[in-house]
C-alpha cells in the first residue's frame, strides 16, 4: 500500500469512499459529505501538533457502522487512492 501527496489528486474533496466486509458493502460515502473538509481538518490538528509525513489522520466514519469478527476480511476502497485490504486477528 501507498499514500499519494494531496496534489495528485483532481479533488480530494470529492472522493468515494467504499467499505467492504467479507465482499459485502457494509458503508459508502464521500469526502465531500464530511462535516469538515480536508484543509479544515489538517489545519485544526497542526494548531496542537507537528504532523509529520506519513502521519494519517483518522476522520471517523460514514453511515453503517456494523461489528466485525476475528476472520473477517476488511476492505475499503478510496477512489484514486487504491485500495487496503486487512484481516481481522484476536488479540
């Protein structure tokens, strides 16, 4: 897996975002739907720390949040980002 630098992207403000659990579709949305944007978010966080490259924030999630269990497949999709695939382990 990678991360592109924002300036590779047409709109980052206007990426479809998939998630899929074991091939189901469990959520979907898009940047654009967020509360708030991507510079507003970044600019917030830089205010009380140093975000270094590489850092990844967390944004929290759309609509169909639902549980996941040791053995799932986990997959999300970001459109022109790629897509990350992890499996679900007990710890």
């Amino acid at each position: 897996p990678y991360i592109i630098p924002a300036d590779m992207l047409e709109n980052p403000e206007n990426l479809d975002i998939t998630l899929k659990v074991n091939g189901e579709v469990r959520q979907q949305g898009n940047t654009k739907d967020m509360i708030f944007n991507i510079k507003q978010i970044v600019s917030h966080i830089s205010g009380f720390m140093t975000l270094e490259p590489g850092d990844i924030i967390a944004t929290g999630t759309p609509e169909g949040v639902s549980p996941i269990e040791p053995g799932d497949t986990v997959e999300i999709t970001i459109s022109g980002l790629g897509t990350l695939v992890n499996n679900v382990v007990k710890e």
